[in-house]
C-alpha cells in the first residue's frame, strides 16, 4: 500500500486527494482499479499523467474457467508483441471486440493471420447502395 484517504464515499473528489498525496511522493505511470468510474473522473481532473488499467483480478472473477483461460492467453501474446503494436493496442486496435460478433467481421476487410504471415481477405457483404434525396449513392 502506497496511501490511504478516509472518505466517507468513492467520490472522485476522494481518489483526487488520494492520486495527489500519492503523486507527491512517487511519479506513477499507471493506476490499477477495478471499475469505479469515480477512479477515471479523478484521473482526468488531476492531470497526472498516468494511464489507466482494469484490475485483471476483478475483469477474471467474472468470466468462467474457459474464458479466463483465453484471456491469459491473449494477455501472454500481448506482451511478446514488438513495441509498434503494443502502442496500437493502448490506442485502441482491438475496441472493436467489444462489439456484436456478427459486427466484428464486418469492420474487418482484412487481418493478419500468423498461419500465413500474411494478410488474407474476409469477404465482406456490403449493403445496397441506394441513392440518397440529391441522387448521391450512399
């Protein structure tokens, strides 16, 4: 442990004060919390620049065995990536996984498959194009 606050609530007002006691000793880099919201308000209301990362302890208890297991096993790919890619990730290369799967294949003309080396084409259904009130096609 590092700091404490006493607070009556998990306000970001109270995670300020802590992120400022706790600045005022050590220059972090990084917070690590479960999903409190309050903790990101903080952050970003104290200007430290320091990034954000879920505890992975809190995001595993609510998977099942199956899908922490695939998620270590992302989490060790991860980190043999080279630089350039770990940076792609951070800025938000894979947010797509958040969306439908049905979705996911389709934001996806083409992807890297370590199977080939190389880039394989996904076929993509495109929707009509109809023209819009000025005649445009959309």
């Amino acid at each position: 442990m590092l700091d404490f606050v006493l607070a009556k609530e998990e306000d970001a007002r109270s995670y300020w004060r802590l992120f400022a006691r706790v600045w005022r000793k050590f220059n972090f880099k990084l917070v690590v919390a479960d999903m409190v919201r309050s903790v990101d308000s903080a952050l970003e209301l104290s200007g430290i620049d320091a990034k954000r990362q879920l505890c992975l302890n809190h995001v595993k208890r609510r998977l099942d065995r199956d899908e922490r297991e695939e998620v270590d096993l992302l989490l060790s790919g991860l980190l043999k990536l080279p630089d350039r890619i770990k940076e792609l990730v951070e800025r938000g290369l894979l947010s797509f996984t958040s969306l439908p799967k049905e979705l996911q294949r389709l934001l996806s003309t083409t992807w890297w498959s370590p199977s080939t080396g190389g880039e394989e084409e996904v076929q993509v259904p495109h929707a009509p194009q109809t023209p819009d009130r000025l005649g445009h096609r959309r």
